[in-house]
C-alpha cells in the first residue's frame, strides 16, 4: 500500500474507511512467501477473475459456477476456494481491480495532498470517476442490471457504493467543520448529490448518448458540482 505518512491526516481518514474490507474474501499470507511465489500466486489470481470477468458477462453471475470459472482459468476448484472462499469473494475483488486499474491509491493521494483545498480535491473525485466510468462503465452497467434478479451480486454492488459513499462523505464532514460547505447543506446531503451528479448513469447518458466527450463531461460535473456544494472563495 501506497505510504501517505507525509501527507494531511485527511489521507489517513480515506484509507481507513475506504481499504476497510477490501480483499476481505482472498486468502491469508502464511508467515513467509518469497518474491517468486508471490508473483505466481498473483498472476493466477489474475488469470482467475479474468476468466470469471468473460463468464459472469457472457453467462450472467448466478449461471456461472466456481467450477466452470476454474475451467475457464485453468486451475483446479481447490485453487479457487482457497482464493477467494466463495463466488462473491471472487465478485468482490475483481471490483477491487476494477478501482486500482482506475488509479483509486493515486486518487487518495491526490486528494490528500490537497487538503485545506476543497476545489482541487473535488477535481481529483471527478477525475477518479470518469477514469472508472471509461474503463469499467459497461461491466458495472451490466453487472447492475444484472443484479436486479441477483440478491448477491446487488448485495456486492451495494456494499462497494457504500463504501465509496463513506470516503465522500468523511472528506465533506471535513469541507463542513471547515466552513467550505455553502450554508444550506451537510456533509450527508453533499454527499448524496455528488452521486447523483458524479455518476454512472449520467456519464452513460452524456458521453454514449448524447455524445459529449469525457473532457467535457468531466469539466461539466467539476463546475456544476463546485457550484452547487462549495462557498465561493469570497465567502469562506
């Protein structure tokens, strides 16, 4: 993990609240692993949530088996289990992937080496979003329409934007003790309208439909939602 001792206890704040729980379902390191097993053992975990990434979409979640994902990766159903303990175990940290491939430790980061600038760190939110949304916007698409006949697949989902939702909402309660917040809004009601301004579906709508770029989308989001959460500089 990324060392952020010289930055802002904002940054202690986000990690705290957003590692808590991530990779709970892998399996437990013994005392000692040496450099090359580690290696191994990542590309395998590698192989496995790419096979079971071409499954869940073409199969859907509940129709694939641990079995047939082990098929698939070329490993055994013992390697599985051992793994990942059990099918949303393995759900789970292919989301986990899905945030480190959008850059989430650089983003925390970002965010708090930008502490005491309120603006700046809402542009590194932004930013983190769209990477997410570009890269991983059709499979979370799918994997959310998906979970409406799926209680754990939804469960999944719901668990990681709650998770997300509470790095928000601690670096706003901070924006809110601050005096950044503008006057009629909480941290718990500047959090629930960055999601609805900063999210998928409005990334979906603009970029794939009505044919925005992701600059402009981003830019848009960035000013809207400056606009709407934060005092302007006069009034702090």
């Amino acid at each position: 993990m990324v060392d952020y001792n010289h930055y802002s206890s904002t940054i202690m704040i986000m990690e705290e609240v957003y590692w808590m729980g991530f990779g709970d379902d892998s399996m437990e390191r013994g005392p000692y692993e040496s450099p090359i097993r580690r290696e191994q053992a990542e590309m395998t975990r590698q192989r496995i949530t790419g096979a079971a990434r071409t499954l869940f979409l073409k199969r859907g979640y509940a129709r694939t088996s641990l079995k047939q994902v082990a098929a698939e990766a070329g490993v055994s159903d013992q390697t599985i289990y051992a793994v990942f303990r059990k099918k949303s175990g393995l759900l789970q940290a292919i989301m986990d992937e899905m945030d480190l491939a959008a850059g989430v430790e650089q983003s925390m980061a970002d965010i708090g080496a930008a502490h005491g600038d309120p603006e700046r760190q809402l542009v590194h939110f932004v930013a983190y979003d769209r990477r997410l949304f570009e890269r991983e916007g059709d499979n979370l698409l799918i994997m959310r329409n998906a979970g409406s006949s799926e209680p754990e697949l939804a469960e999944t989902l719901r668990t990681g934007r709650e998770r997300g939702r509470q790095v928000h909402l601690r670096i706003f309660s901070i924006w809110e003790s601050d005096g950044h917040l503008v006057e009629s809004l909480n941290a718990e009601t500047a959090a629930d309208l960055y999601h609805a301004v900063s999210s998928m579906d409005s990334f979906d709508y603009l970029v794939h439909e009505r044919g925005w770029t992701a600059d402009d989308w981003e830019q848009e989001t960035i000013r809207v939602l400056c606009g709407a959460l934060l005092k302007s500089a006069e009034e702090r």
